[in-house]
C-alpha cells in the first residue's frame, strides 16, 4: 500500500471521528445541565435509637428460655 492511499484511509477515519464528536457535542448542548445533589452538612443521626446488642430480637418459644 503506497503511502498516499494510507494517508487517506487515514483522513477519511478522521473526519469520520471529527463527525461523530461534532454530533456528541451537539447531545451534550442539548442536555439540562446536570443537577449536583446537596448533601447535609453534618451526618443524619442513626436509625436506631440505641447502640446494637448481641441480644436477638425475637424470643424463643419453642422449648427454649423464654
């Protein structure tokens, strides 16, 4: 392959590439701009209103302890 027809193969690709970002460009234009969501400034307080236990939360009622 001489290298005149490689430099066009490699033109066409690029315009190809040129095409395709001028599109994607054009999508972005289009698009609302992205709404940053607010975070609280200080940490929400746990769910649970007191610390975890290795206590399970559910008695035994089939010839266990109750």
């Amino acid at each position: 392959m001489s290298n005149i027809e490689e430099l066009q193969k490699r033109v066409m690709h690029l315009e190809t590439e040129v095409e395709l970002l001028k599109e994607l460009v054009k999508l972005q234009n289009k698009c609302p701009e992205r709404i940053v969501p607010t975070y609280p400034p200080t940490p929400l307080g746990p769910y649970f209103s007191k610390e975890p236990t290795l206590e399970p939360p559910y008695k035994v009622t089939c010839g266990g302890e109750k």
